[in-house]
C-alpha cells in the first residue's frame, strides 16, 4: 500500500477490530472499516481441500465452539507446528464444509467481551476480498502462516493464495500486501506473477520455520536478519519492508520502564525498507509498566503514549486491535 506521508503511519486493523469484536469474524472487518483504517491484516490458513480461511492459526480451539461440537471430538490431535507440540483441532483435518459449521469467539476472554461469541462463522479469503470490494478503498495486510509446514502436507500456500488473488483480480492491486514470518513463499508468490508489497515478519528471537526446515540447527535467526547487513541483505532479496515487534522498537531499562525507541526504523529506512510493528493494544497489560494504571489488566491504560511514542519513530503503519485508538493517536501527533 503507498499511500501520502500525511496519512502515515498507516493504521491496520489487526484481525478487524479485534478489540472489539471475535478477531477475523465479519464484524470485526466491517467495524474496522467504520472505523476508518488504512488495511485490513487476515491471517492465513488451509483446510484439508485447500480452501484458504482467516484464522489466527491452524489450531482452533481457541477462536470457535470446535472443542463443543461432539461430531468432531475424534479430530482433536497432537502435532508439530513450526517447532511447537500442539494439542487440538487443525484446519487442515476438515474440509471447508464442515468448518463452515463452527462459530467464531473472542480469543481473548479474560480481558474482552464474549458478548459476541457464536454469532457468525468462519470466513474464506474469498469472503473478504467480496468485502473489500463491497466497501471500496481499504487494503489488505495478508499473512501467510505456516506455509512450510503447509507446504509439507500437500498444501502449498503460494500456490492457492495466488490463484484466490488472480481469480479475485486481485494479482496487480495496489492495495495487497503479503508478510509472512518465512521468506521462502513470498518469493514463490512473487514468481507466480502476484504484484504486492512484500513484508518480512521479524522476531527478536529464534528463526524463520523455513530456514530451519532447510538447514536445522545452521538456520540463520531473526537476530542476523536485523542487523545493518541483515537488513541489507532483505532489501537486496526484493523485500519491501519488515514488520517486528513493537518491543524491538522500545528502548526500556532494567525494570522494564520504556525511556524512548530504538535505532531500528532509522537504520531499516537506511538499507531501503519499510518498517511496520506490531500489535498496538490498549489494555494494561500489554502496555510497558510505567504506562500502566490501575483497575486491573483488561482496563486501558496509558495507550496514547505509548501510541504515539511508536508513531514518533517515523515508521510507516501499525497494527491495532483498537484502530480507532491508533488513528486517534496519528491525529495527535
């Protein structure tokens, strides 16, 4: 997405308004678009007849009624994802039929409304790029999860994100963009003809899932990728930015008191990227402990400071589970 420097950073409604509502339900989407954002970010996965869906992962017990539904009790499992045992239900053991049966819920119910749980189901990619195209001019943060595992099952996410884009006309729109916390399936998708901006998501720790597929214990980490010739080296890849998060933006002392930001957008804007963090939430317990206030850990606590602390880096878009919150914030710079 290019949009002016006067609307930057961009606001990205992380999941919808995942704050608000179950994250990628209908609503959340809608309401985000209400609320006025830049883009969208859906997560991406596939069921086992590759159709892609919007979940925050594969394993769903925690974002639908799954673990509820006797029908599909003999499908919890354990697996190996990226590394991590898991214990529960994947898309890729139901075919879209059956997952369209489940009800989405809030993932975080401790700190948010349940208000909303089992109103609306599961959506496809294909559901909310109708949407967008509905609503006109709101762009979209794709996240692609998981692909080499994916891509280990016979399920190739470049393969079937490429061919929903293009028969979406999507393959040319200036108002994709595709991250994904593994290098190799962004370049797949460039090769296959998909015109986005490409976003490389960054941890501070371990290394990319496909690195390690290809090289085990020699895998290259995050750590080498932020680096002035790890940077250098992702802008020389084709890659058109990174996204991290927001700790790596943060500069704390012993106590973990935030006292400014790091040099990171600065030297990342210096090798040719563009910088995106992640996740911009207000609930206290999410904020640095001295932007924290009492009530406890779901109440907000001193969000705009910390908001606009991120903003005043010069990166160049957000995610948010409170959009409006963030855009707010921009206006208050």
């Amino acid at each position: 997405m290019k949009l002016p420097a006067a609307t930057r950073p961009i606001v990205i409604a992380h999941r919808g308004a995942s704050g608000y509502r179950p994250e990628h339900s209908r609503a959340a989407y809608d309401l985000a678009i209400d609320l006025g954002v830049d883009a969208v970010e859906p997560d991406i996965v596939a069921t086992a007849d590759g159709v892609l869906v919007l979940r925050h992962e594969n394993e769903i017990s925690g974002t639908t009624d799954v673990a509820h539904r006797p029908e599909f009790a003999g499908r919890r499992t354990t697996k190996v994802i990226d590394g991590q045992k898991l214990t529960g239900w994947f898309t890729e053991d139901f075919t879209w039929l059956e997952l369209k049966s489940l009800r989405v819920r809030e993932r975080l119910p401790k700190l948010r409304s349940r208000s909303f749980d089992g109103e609306e189901g599961i959506l496809r990619l294909g559901d909310l790029i109708d949407l967008l195209d509905e609503r006109g001019g709101v762009g979209m943060v794709a996240e692609i999860k998981h692909a080499a595992y994916f891509e280990s099952i016979g399920l190739p996410l470049d393969e079937l994100v490429a061919a929903e884009l293009s028969s979406a006309g999507w393959e040319n729109d200036p108002r994709v963009t595709v991250e994904c916390f593994e290098t190799r399936v962004l370049g797949q998708l460039r090769d296959r003809g998909i015109a986005a901006q490409y976003v490389f998501l960054l941890e501070a720790a371990g290394a990319p899932a496909d690195e390690v597929a290809a090289h085990g214990r020699a895998a290259k980490p995050y750590s080498a990728y932020l680096t002035d010739a790890g940077l250098a080296g992702i802008a020389a890849s084709g890659i058109d930015g990174i996204s991290v998060d927001k700790r790596l933006l943060l500069a704390a002392d012993a106590s973990g008191q935030v006292t400014g930001t790091t040099d990171l957008v600065e030297r990342a804007h210096a090798a040719g990227l563009l910088v995106f963090c992640w996740t911009l939430r207000a609930e206290n317990i999410f904020l640095p402990k001295n932007l924290r206030r009492g009530g406890g850990p779901r109440e907000f606590g001193e969000w705009r400071d910390e908001f606009q602390l991120i903003m005043r880096s010069g990166l160049d878009g957000v995610f948010a589970d409170q959009p409006d919150l963030a855009i707010e914030a921009r206006a208050g710079l």
